[in-house]
C-alpha cells in the first residue's frame, strides 16, 4: 500500500487507478505522474511537494514537487480531472544561480557552500558529503547550481541528488548502493531474467574525435639560421600564442590582417612569421612558442589478453564532441570496459521501494551461476493490478561500466554557454516595490461665474442656481 500527499493532503483514494507511475533513468531525475478527481476547492500548484510512502515497508518512495499541473472539468459534473507530472527534489537546484570565484579549494567545499548560500533557501541541507580532490581555481558567472554540481560531481566520479528529505548527498558511484542485496537467502524479487549477448563485445576499439580536437597549453622551442623567417610548429595554432626571444616577449600580430607587430600568426596555420623589419634569429638566438593547438583526434587500443583469448572484436565509434585526447582516450577505454565478453543484462521485478538509477546492487544467484555487482540502469514503478494503492518496480541493469555519464560532461564542457566576465561588474539587487496609492483633492470656490453659454437657442443667461445648458 502507497500513500500519496500533494502540499501535505492526501490524494491516493482520489487517483484514477492505472495513471500513477515512477521512473528513474541513469544520468537523469526521477519523473512522475498521476492523475486525480477533485470536488473540494482545493487544488494543486506547480512546485507543491509531492510524498509517497510505502505503508507496508515503512517508508518514503519518493519525495519531489509538482512541475506541470493541467486539469479539465467531467462534463455533467462539478467534478475537476487533474493530472499531475512530478519530478525529483534535485530540481530545487535549477532555482539558484551562481556568480562566485573559488580558489585554493576543494569540490566538496563548494558543495558544502553552495548548501549554505543558495540551496538552504530551499529547506536543502547537508547529506553524505564525501571528500573531493582540490579545486585550485573556478569561477562562474551565471551558471546554475546544477550545473555546478555537475561540473564538481564529474570531476570526482561522483553522483549528486537531493533526497526525498532535502537532504544532498555527493558521493562517490561505487558509494551508490542498493538497499538490499539479491542473494539465495534472499530473494526480494518477483521475476529475474538474466541475458548473455556477443552484441557489442569489443576488444579493439577505435575512436575518432573532435576533428578539431584540443591540445594542452604546450611550448615549443626552436633556433634561428641567420637565414629564416618562418618557423612551423607541430599543430595548428588555435588562439594568439605568447612567443618570447631569448626569454624576453614579444608583440604578436595577425599575418595579412596587422602590421608594425615582431611576429604573426594566423589561426588554423602552423607557420609563425617574423617581421619583415625584425632582426633574423641566429643560431644563438632561441624561439619559445607557447600555444593551444588544435588537430584531428584518432585513438586505436587493444586488449591483447581478450584478442588471444576470443580473437579479434573491432568497433569504430566516431564521436565529433570529444574535443581533448586524454578524453578520446578514455572514451575508447570505457567503450571497451562497457561492453566486455562476460556481459550481462539483467531485468527483475520486485515490490521493494527504495532502489534508483545508479545504484549498484549486488547478487549472489547459484541457480543463475551469478556472483556479480549490477550497475541499474532504469526503475520503473508501475501500480499493481493484484493490489489496491500498490506498486511494483521493473528494473534494468547492466554489469561492466556505462559511458554515458563522462560523455554527457565532455558534450556539457563542449556546448557549455558561456557568460562574459566585465571587470568591475557589481550586482545590483532590484526588488518588486508593491504599494496602495490613495489619491484625493479638494475643490474650492472662489467665485460664482455670471453667466453661461445657452443651449443652442443663441441666448445666455445669468445663473440663478436653476438648469443650465452648455
């Protein structure tokens, strides 16, 4: 049995039977929905927090707000239809925006200061912090808290949520696990199903990225002939490089564009070129070229043990969003980690509340031969047909590891807005100034006027407090 509140009333013995669902999906909130009838005044409102509590278990299933909210009248009655659509308490943290520098930090103080100064507003407060690495310099300028916490979670390889109490937690993924175990002894399951598929298997992967692909900030040196003025460096040149002669700086103008600069660059070019009126560089002389430079990204990798094992498995994965070659790496890495010989895909049912995308759940199944960590993928509740203000969760998992998670914050850094940084920009805080105006004046009498225009007929007439035409 489920109990469901909207801003503290109960609804469940209103619900039209077969509307009310749940859905977890990795990388994403938790969603939901039902639909109700309403005789009474009261009605819902988008952001009223929504509860269901399991009776049997004892237990929160979930906690949220309302963000969609339509309703419609039953003809022939004064019966109001409302359907509902609910997601997660995670959302409250695309209510805040941050405008703030930190420096010589760590992730998880961010997070704890981001509790304190824009999410505690919201009733948020402090769940399992773990410890991140160091954070030696960020700054937004507008981004939402969510983004934020992404941006840190990726970082660590850590989750984030905000719970059905309020409370966020930001932790690491293998931190991440079920309320329970699926074991011999204890089998909270109704059904398993249990798939083994040569779909996908990889043991060779190649990976092709950005053709624009980024280098790190990367200074090549070089020395002078007496004779040449041109001087090519190993990638194309991305943005203005910083080039020094024998330590000392130099200006650096645009080729074809500028002029009366020592050196030119050109975007997309390799070349670096001296003014026609510089001094030619000798071989005592030293060029330093520092620079961001851009080429097309291509990784190949294999995994000699599987190959010797099960032969050859190739794959080619062309992802133009990866913009970094220790990214593309990583990507071939986890394509191949995520789709390994010993795969599996695992699908159950259960009435246990409690379980979420993202989890990993352990089983233990002799019968199945399993003795293994799942990683869920998708829980979806849907109401009992065998139980009144009952649900069941439909479950999907997966062994091995999921890419998902790190592409979606390559793609996030790639497609990220960015906001212009003024120097001496203030905030000025504007609120909504609400008043009562009363508005009155008074009328005085001088004097009378002697006479008014008549009604038309041509005459006027000296008043005499009768009718008067004008």
């Amino acid at each position: 049995m489920y109990q469901v509140t909207i801003n503290g009333t109960n609804v469940d013995g209103l619900t039209v039977p077969g509307t009310t669902s749940l859905k977890s999906t990795l990388g994403a909130r938790t969603i939901g929905g039902l639909t109700f009838h309403q005789g009474s005044a009261w009605r819902p409102y988008k952001g009223d927090e929504v509860y269901f509590y399991d009776t049997e278990k004892a237990q929160t299933a979930f906690g949220g707000i309302v963000y969609r909210a339509k309703r419609k009248m039953i003809p022939g009655s004064d019966i109001m239809e409302w359907t509902v659509k609910f997601t997660d308490f995670s959302a409250l943290a695309d209510r805040a925006h941050v405008l703030k520098a930190y420096a010589d930090t760590t992730s998880d103080a961010i997070v704890r200061d981001l509790i304190t100064t824009k999410l505690a507003q919201y009733g948020v407060t402090a769940g399992t912090i773990e410890a991140g690495g160091t954070v030696s310099k960020v700054k937004y300028n507008g981004q939402s808290a969510t983004d934020v916490l992404n941006e840190m979670a990726d970082r660590e390889g850590y989750i984030w949520f905000i719970d059905h109490q309020k409370k966020l937690h930001f932790i690491a993924k293998e931190s991440y696990v079920a309320p329970f175990a699926i074991t011999d002894d204890n089998q909270d399951y109704i059904s398993l199903s249990i798939e083994e598929s040569l779909d996908d298997f990889c043991n060779v992967v190649y990976y092709r990225g950005s053709a624009k692909g980024i280098t790190d900030e990367r200074t090549e040196s070089m020395v002078g002939d007496g004779t040449r003025t041109e001087f090519k460096v190993r990638f194309k040149v991305l943005h203005e490089p910083t080039i020094k002669v024998n330590g000392v700086s130099k200006t650096v103008g645009i080729w074809g564009v500028e002029s009366g600069f020592d050196w030119y660059w050109n975007e997309g070019d390799k070349i670096i070129r001296q003014d026609d009126a510089g001094t030619v560089l000798t071989a005592s002389d030293t060029l330093a070229i520092t620079y961001v430079g851009t080429f097309g990204i291509m990784v190949m990798l294999e995994d000699k043990a599987s190959i010797a094992e099960h032969g050859r498995y190739e794959t080619f994965v062309d992802d133009s969003s990866i913009p970094y070659l220790d990214a593309a790496v990583t990507a071939a890495e986890t394509e191949m980690k995520q789709n390994p010989y010993d795969k599996l895909d695992a699908e159950f049912s259960t009435y246990a509340p409690g379980l979420r995308a993202g989890m990993v759940i352990p089983v233990h199944l002799t019968d199945y031969g399993i003795d293994t960590q799942i990683l869920i993928t998708s829980v979806e509740a849907e109401e009992r047909e065998d139980a009144d203000l009952s649900l069941s969760y439909k479950v999907e998992g997966v062994t091995g590891e999921r890419r998902e998670d790190w592409v979606e914050f390559y793609r996030m850094l790639t497609s990220r807005q960015e906001y212009e940084e003024r120097e001496d920009e203030t905030i000025t805080q504007c609120g909504k100034v609400e008043a009562t105006v009363v508005m009155s004046h008074t009328f005085s009498v001088i004097s009378r006027p002697q006479a008014v225009f008549g009604d038309g007929a041509g005459s006027g007439s000296t008043f005499d407090g009768g009718a008067a035409f004008w």
